[in-house]
C-alpha cells in the first residue's frame, strides 16, 4: 500500500523537529504532507518559509480548497483548523479540540476518513496529549502510524501518549523520518532497526 498522504503533529519543540524532519526529506517524495504545530492564534507563522529553507519541498500556508499535490508541504494557519476532504484543503473556525486551534486529532480524525489506508500519521515533540485520539483514527482507517523516539523530543508528551494509544506505531529518530516516509509513500518495505544498524 501506497500512502501518499502524510500528516504531521507536532507542539512544543516543534519548530525545529519539523526542520530536521524537512532536512530528511528526498526531494521526489510522492507524496503531500500537512502539517499542524500549536502556535497562539494572534501570531503570524513564519513555519512555511522555515521549512522551504530547511529542505527541497516548498512548504505554504494552506489555503481553502486547495488542491493537495504530492510534493508540498501544507502548514495550518493559525486559528484556523486544517483539514483534508476529498483531496482538498479545508480551513475551518470550530471549535477548539485540546485546548487548540489547529489542533493535530482533527487534522488526522478527517485524513483518515477521508484517505484510509493512504494516509501516514506522524507524531513528533510536544505537551500533553493532542494528537494520540488522532493516531489511533489513522491506524483505526488502515494508514500508517509514526512516532518521534520520545528519547530525543525537546517534550516527550506527545510521543508517549501517542503510544499508549498505538502501541503498534513504529519509532523513528527524526534522521530516520526521510527514509521511512519515502518507503512509506512508495509501498516499500523500511526497517528502522536496519537503518540503524548500517
């Protein structure tokens, strides 16, 4: 299975998770990624320019009903809700999910409705427990599930909680996240445990 829908949830330490995550990426990756950090509704996210230097992929401030395309990295606006539905970005104002607009389980609960087994969801650093419902939704639907080794995190939170509830989910370094994410996309087969042995 090919999954060509990446989504990634990150908090505190995100910043620069997501950084050595896009330094990791090949740039013919075939598949889209949207991206969610908690960052305060009044702020301006300079996230998408941070991401187009730290790796091939252009990264953007996601719009309303735009079309996904392989390729791109889709970053949550803030204050506003990312979601994906019938291969189109949604942008919506509803109501805050732990404590959080963007928040990361609406992001991956609407990725893996909509996309099924397609769909990689991704957990890196962070506080407290968004994102752990929405892992399970991804693994629930079929997709893929990653998580950052809470070993490195800058905030382990979000990686531990997110194995609670998917105990199955594979356990990447972010210098191993690249690689994974390609085989994922691919339908190649990816050891970590051999990637780290070479």
């Amino acid at each position: 299975m090919k999954h060509d829908l990446i989504v990634v949830g990150a908090s505190s330490g995100g910043v620069e998770a997501l950084s050595a995550l896009a330094s990791t990426l090949p740039p013919d990756l075939p598949a889209a990624i949207m991206v969610v950090l908690h960052i305060p509704p009044w702020s301006r996210s300079e996230l998408p320019k941070i991401l187009s230097r730290c790796g091939p992929l252009p990264a953007r401030s996601a719009q309303h009903d735009e079309l996904i395309q392989p390729g791109h990295i889709y970053v949550a606006p803030p204050d506003h809700h990312l979601l994906v539905e019938d291969g189109h970005t949604v942008l919506w104002r509803g109501p805050k999910e732990n404590r959080h607009r963007p928040a990361v389980n609406t992001l991956f609960r609407s990725a893996a409705v909509s996309h099924g087994p397609r769909v990689t969801g991704v957990i890196l650093t962070g506080a407290l427990d968004d994102g752990s419902a929405g892992l399970w939704w991804v693994r629930r639907y079929g997709g893929a599930t990653v998580v950052q080794d809470p070993d490195e995190a800058m905030m382990p939170d979000m990686p531990l909680s997110a194995l609670e509830y998917v105990d199955s989910a594979q356990v990447a370094r972010l210098s191993e996240m690249g690689s994974l994410l390609m085989a994922l996309a691919t339908g190649e087969e990816f050891d970590v445990c051999q990637q780290k042995r070479a």
